[in-house]
C-alpha cells in the first residue's frame, strides 16, 4: 500500500533524476576533455551513466577508444555498487535489512519462476532493459499483492542469487589488463564521484520535497546496474519497485538523449 501511495507522486522525481542525469553527463565531459585529455567523443559516451552495450553499439561507427568506455563504465557500477551501501550507513538512518518471511511452498516458488521466465522472455522480445528481472517483479509482486501467493524465497537461495549477480558485475573486467585498469582508474574516479555527488544532491532534494526516505531515493537515483541496486533495496528493506521504476526511467531516458546529444552541438 506504501508504495502504491508513493506511485502517485513517482513523477516529480523521475522527472529530477532526468535533470541530473544530464547534468552530470555534460560535467563529466567536460571534466574528462580539459583534465585527460579525451577527444570529445570518447568523452561524451565514457560519461553515460549506464547502458553499456547500447553505447557500445553507438560507438561502433565512430573513432572512439572502445576499450576506455567500457573500462571507465564498468568502474562506475563496481564502485557504485560498493560505495553505496557504504555512504547510506555513515549518512542516513536506514530500515535494516529485510525482515524474516516465511518460504513460499515450493509448487508455487516454481509456478511463480516458470511465469517469471516466460513473462521475461516476452519482456525481451519488446526490447525492455532488464528484461527478466522485470518479468519476475511483475508476476511476482501481480501474486503477493493479491494474495495468490505469500511468502519469499529461503534465505540460501536468496544469497545464491546475490552471489551471482555480484560475479556477473565481476566480468564486465573479463579481457582487461592491470595496465588498462591503471589508465582508466582516475578517470573512472572523477566520473564515478561527480555522479555520486550529483545524486546524493538530488535524492536529498527530493527525499525532502516529497517527504520520502532519503536513502530510499538515493539508491534510486544512483546510477549502478539496475539489478544491483534493485538487489541492494531488497537487502536494506527499501521500496524495490520505488527504485526499478527509476532505474529502469534511466535507461529509457539515455536510449532517447544519448544519440540527440551527440547529434547536437553542445559538445
């Protein structure tokens, strides 16, 4: 019920988190152009703030360093993903983890999984980003809410699943050199703290405006992978559909302003 009361005013922050993304897109070109020395295309598509493979895809026509976008993104959701818990426990009050639920009985665990799946490869036929994790949230949280289905999953396969996913955010470094590591690193740092900073300022904004948990918009405004910061909500018992409508906001957003700012001339 909290979070459908939340859905009303999703809006006005989404709207929010569109203006920082921007902002932090065009400071951290800059930033990357007059302190390293980045052509202006490398520079633009190393400060997107998420959706690797689609810039990847949109640089392959241009002279671009391929190999320090993907470095410098890559570093970006490692640190986010690392940093984040880390600044909501030394600067806003959390609501602990998660509470205890009982399992759900397996037939139905299996049920739900096989109409996740199913729902999910539709989602991926329609082009949606994270396209599994959004199937099972669907049909998931359609049968808690109505009741068809009560209780989660047993905490070793819910740790399982974390495990996993922190191994898959682990290979996005798979063919990389220390030395590649080393080149990218300070760059990835100014990149990795302008959006930390230009999030926290954000999400500070609107959790006051909207009378909203500052460390619930935070980890919705942070630009980590959208499963890892999904994942991290769930642990810290925030409001996980609060912060995939946000996530899921910022890869629609970038899909539409990546190519109309490169065919613009701000750069």
């Amino acid at each position: 019920p909290k979070a459908l009361e939340a859905a009303a005013i999703w809006p006005f922050s989404i709207v929010a988190l569109g203006v920082a993304l921007v902002i932090g897109m065009v400071v951290n070109h800059r930033g990357l152009v007059r302190l390293f020395g980045y052509d202006r295309d490398t520079a633009f598509l190393s400060s997107v703030p998420g959706h690797l493979s689609y810039v990847i895809s949109l640089s392959g026509g241009l002279k671009v360093d391929q190999a320090k976008i993907g470095m410098i993104m890559s570093l970006r959701v490692l640190v986010m993903t690392l940093a984040v818990p880390v600044i909501l426990g030394l600067t806003v009050e959390t609501a602990g983890s998660a509470p205890a639920v009982a399992p759900m009985a397996w037939p139905i665990a299996l049920g739900v999984f096989a109409a996740s799946a199913v729902l999910g490869i539709g989602y991926h036929r329609m082009r949606l980003p994270a396209a599994l994790l959004l199937g099972g949230m669907t049909v998931s949280g359609l049968l808690h809410a109505t009741g068809a289905a009560t209780g989660g999953l047993p905490p070793w396969a819910t740790l399982s699943a974390f495990l996993v996913l922190g191994a898959l955010i682990g290979t996005r470094f798979r063919g990389r050199r220390p030395a590649d590591l080393a080149d990218a690193a300070l760059a990835g740092v100014l990149v990795t703290g302008v959006v930390l900073v230009i999030s926290g300022l954000g999400a500070l904004a609107m959790a006051r405006l909207l009378d909203l948990s500052p460390a619930l918009v935070f980890v919705a405004f942070a630009p980590g992978g959208l499963e890892a910061m999904v994942a991290m909500a769930v642990q810290l018992n925030l409001d996980p559909a609060f912060v995939a409508a946000h996530h899921v906001s910022r890869l629609l957003f970038l899909t539409v302003l990546v190519p109309v700012m490169m065919g613009s001339r701000w750069r």
